[in-house]
C-alpha cells in the first residue's frame, strides 16, 4: 500500500493557463542575435515563444490563469485556503508574487507565497499544497506556475535567450473526490550544478552595480549541457519513483505532461520510460520554455482540448535551476 493510500488525499479540482498575446518567433530573433530558424528547431523543438507586455507583470499573467482554474474547479477565490506561487520572476523581489495575487484575486488573508524551485516550481507548490490538504490544515490551495522569464534574458545571448517564454498556468487543489487524487509527489535538489543554471548578481552575494548590469550578471546564465544530462537522467528517475511510490508502472499512464525546456530531453525520457512520445502533451514549439509555467500550461491544454480525461493518470516531471527537480503522479 502506498503512503497516500494511508492519508486523506487532493485531487486537481480545475487548471487554467494565460499566455501573453505578443508572439516572438525563430525568424525573429535571426534579426537580434546569429541563430536561425532551423538550428532552434532542430537543437529544442522551439517554434516560437509569447513575450509579456511592458505593463504586464507576473502577478497579472497569474491572475488570469488563477481565475481560469477558479472558473473551472467551480470554486470563488474567497473559498481559497492558501495560494503558493512557482516562480523566480516575481513582481519585484520582495513582496512574493502570490501576495500581489491574493489581492487581486480578492481572497482573505490566507497564507501566500512563493516557492523559488524555478523550473520545478509549480510541482514543487502542488506538492506542498498537497500536504497541506492532507494534513487538513487546508481546504482548497491555489498553486501556479508563472514566469516573466524575458525580463530576465539577455537578449544578445543566443544560447539562452532563444530558449525561453512567458506565461501563467494555475491549478486549483481541493479534497480528493471519487477517483480523482494526487497520488503521489517528489522533490529534489543538488546544489552541485548550482552555478550551471543562475542569476549570477542581484542578490545579497552580488548586490547589482552598474558594472555587473553592463556585463549582464543581472540575467540568466546557463551551462546547457551540464543541465541537458541531469534532466534526462532525474526526470527519468523522479518520474519511476513516483510511479514505485502509487504501486504502478508505466503502462498505467495515461498522459505525460513533462517540463518543456527541450524536445530531445523530452524525447529521451520518453525512451527511457518506456512510455511513447503520442502520450506526452507537448507545446514547446509554441511557447519555448516557460519555467515554472509549462507543466500547468500544458495540462490546462490537454485538458480543455480533451485529451485528458476524468480517471486518466497524468505523470508531471520537472527539472530546473537549483538543480531542483520534481515528479507527481495524479488521477484526474
Ligand atoms: N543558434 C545557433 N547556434 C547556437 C545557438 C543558437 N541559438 N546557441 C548555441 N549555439 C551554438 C554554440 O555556440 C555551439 O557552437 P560551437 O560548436 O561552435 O561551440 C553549438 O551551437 C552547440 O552548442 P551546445 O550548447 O553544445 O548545444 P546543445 O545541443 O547542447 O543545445 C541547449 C543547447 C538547447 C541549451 C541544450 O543544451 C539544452 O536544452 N539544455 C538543457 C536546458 C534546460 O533543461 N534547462 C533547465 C530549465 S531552465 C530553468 O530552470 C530556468
């Protein structure tokens, strides 16, 4: 018997996604930086990405995304119990994202914060939303995932500025009802890789200056390969682990919706799982890489076009900067 089995459990009461209007393609960005069309296609499965408006911020991208899922879990934002944000483009450093949320969701006074997991943000808050479920100590918690990743580019770095995209995808967590539940969610780190992966200044180890904003240590800075190899090989055994922690195996999944950073580590995984590529939900080609944002982004997508249906098993797995990475396995 799995440890859920053992405890009062979540389910996924309704998702909801937002991506901004203004789309940035390939073809674009070969008039900014020496790439092409065809070497981002064939190195990430990237087609084109959304960029946020200059008055948009995170919290308003959430918003929408937040009261998408809202509408669909059939709930009110005063209902809401807690709000936890995946997210490592907040608003501004400090408050969190999610206590601009909450005020523009209208909720009470219920804790909200941020969860910094990058990539693996919004797993890692639907897994602590889960526990909080579990516990009793919550009834119905809003978790998302939400990345303004394009503010924090360097857009003259093309092996990461081709890569990214912004957008909000929400899911509303409540008290498992009939089949439906989260069966079961894992989180890791290794701070190993940690500079693989980062905002090099602007924290308290390297307070911004103008010569660090000149050399753009303000922005992201990634070792791609380094990151390409462990997320082949921790997503895969993240993804295991949660199906060893619910007692199945992966003939039992219905549907993968795994991070989308790049199409050939997807691809991997999907080898390696033994699951194939016509059970992942994949949109990387039309929004890049959304951070914290793709996993529900995605989700919300095959659910609306109805590829995801009630009782089907969906498998997230997500690995990011930290390296943080995370899986959960949930019957719909
Ligand atoms: N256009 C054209 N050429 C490029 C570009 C570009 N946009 N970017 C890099 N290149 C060049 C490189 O300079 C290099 O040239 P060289 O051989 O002359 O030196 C060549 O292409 C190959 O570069 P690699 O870095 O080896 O390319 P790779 O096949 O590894 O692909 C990529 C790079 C797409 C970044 C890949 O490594 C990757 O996806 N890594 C994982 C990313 C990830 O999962 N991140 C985690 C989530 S992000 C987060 O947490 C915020």
């Amino acid at each position: 018997m799995s440890l859920g089995e053992l405890s009062p459990q979540s389910c996924i009461l309704g998702t909801g996604a937002y991506a901004p209007a203004q789309v940035l393609t390939n073809a674009d960005l070969e008039q900014r930086v020496d790439t092409s069309d065809a070497w981002i296609r064939e190195r990430t499965g990237i087609g084109e990405r959304r960029v946020a408006a200059s008055d948009e911020a995170a919290s308003d991208m959430a918003k929408v995304a937040a009261q998408r899922a809202l509408e669909a879990a059939g709930i009110q934002a005063t209902d809401l119990d807690m709000i936890i944000v995946g997210t490592i483009s907040a608003d501004m450093p400090l408050p969190a994202c999610a206590a601009f949320l909450q005020a523009k969701l209208g909720a009470r006074q219920v804790p909200s914060f941020d969860v910094a997991a990058a990539c693996a943000g919004f797993v890692y808050a639907l897994s602590i939303g889960d526990q909080f479920i579990r516990t009793g100590m919550a009834k119905h918690v809003l978790v998302v995932g939400v990345e303004l990743l394009s503010r924090v580019l360097n857009w003259e770095d093309r092996t990461t500025c081709v890569l990214f995209g912004d957008g909000a995808g929400a899911a509303v967590l409540g008290p498992a009802s009939g089949d439906a539940r989260v069966l079961s969610t894992r989180l890791y780190t290794d701070a190993s890789l940690a500079s693989s992966l980062c905002i090099p200044a602007g924290g308290s180890k390297e307070p911004l200056t103008a010569e660090g904003i000149e050399a753009r240590r303000d922005k992201v800075h990634m070792v791609g390969q380094d990151i390409f190899k462990v997320a082949v090989k921790n997503l895969t055994s993240a993804s295991r682990t949660a199906l060893d922690d619910a007692g199945l195996t992966s003939t039992d999944v219905d549907w993968v919706v795994p991070h989308q950073a790049n199409l050939r580590i997807i691809s991997q995984v999907s080898q390696r799982l033994e699951i194939p590529m016509d059970r992942f939900i994949i949109n990387i080609d039309r929004y890049g890489n959304t951070s914290s944002a793709s996993i529900p982004m995605a989700l919300d997508e095959g659910i609306r076009d109805g590829r995801v249906k009630p009782g089907q098993t969906v498998l997230m797995c997500a690995l990011g900067a930290g390296i943080s990475w995370a899986s959960a396995l949930a019957r719909m």
